[in-house]
C-alpha cells in the first residue's frame, strides 16, 4: 500500500525523469541542425548582424526592473485588503497604514540612493 509520501515521490520522480526525458533525449533529436553560417545568425529585419551581441548592462536598468517588481507585487496586497475592508474594521485599516507607510519609507530610501536617476 503506497502511502502519501509514496505518492509524493512518485510524482517527484516522475517530474525529474520527465525533465530529463526532454533535455538529453528529445533535445539532440528535434533541435536545428546546420553548419551554415548564414542559418546561424539572427534575423533582423534582412540586415547583417553588426558586432557582438554580448554588451554590457547598466546596472540601473536592472535595479529600476528590481524595484519595479517589488512595489508592484506588494501593491498587489493592496486589492484582497480592499475588498475586506468592511469586515477588518479600524485594526485592518492600521495594519494597512503600516504597510503603506512602510513602502512609501522604502520608496524615499531608493530615491536617496538614487536608485532611480537615470543621467550619469
């Protein structure tokens, strides 16, 4: 009889066997291959690829990307708060002003730090 950690590691096992089925056997069969090194570079609207496409990334984009992601997931928490409003009363209200106060105060420590200036 399989109990339930035996169905966990059924599935667990399935999964890994699954992942590797794709990478070492049906990869090597279905990718494209060419040793032309016209089929070899990227299509850019008919123009031939000039210089490396391995460029350096200014770490502000990322940072700005980071940030991004943050208040917007956290913003997020916003909307299940809003539509129990009512039935949290004044204590999910002060809860909430803690939380914003707390974004707002991380917004002013980014912006001092000037996370999101973009001139040099």
């Amino acid at each position: 009889m399989v109990t339930q950690y035996g169905y966990v590691l059924m599935f667990v096992v399935f999964a890994l066997g699954f992942g590797a089925l794709n990478i070492f056997i049906l990869s090597p069969l279905l990718r494209f291959k060419s040793n032309d090194d016209v089929q070899k570079t990227v299509y850019e609207c008919g123009m031939e690829p000039i210089g490396t496409p391995y460029i350096p990334i200014d770490i502000r984009f990322y940072l700005f990307a980071l940030l991004f992601v943050i208040f917007d997931v956290e913003s997020l928490f916003l909307f299940p708060w809003a539509v129990v409003f009512r039935e949290l009363g004044w204590m999910g209200f002060a809860d909430m002003l803690v939380f914003i106060a707390v974004l707002f105060l991380g917004l002013v420590f980014t912006w001092r730090r000037g996370a999101l200036k973009w001139e040099s």
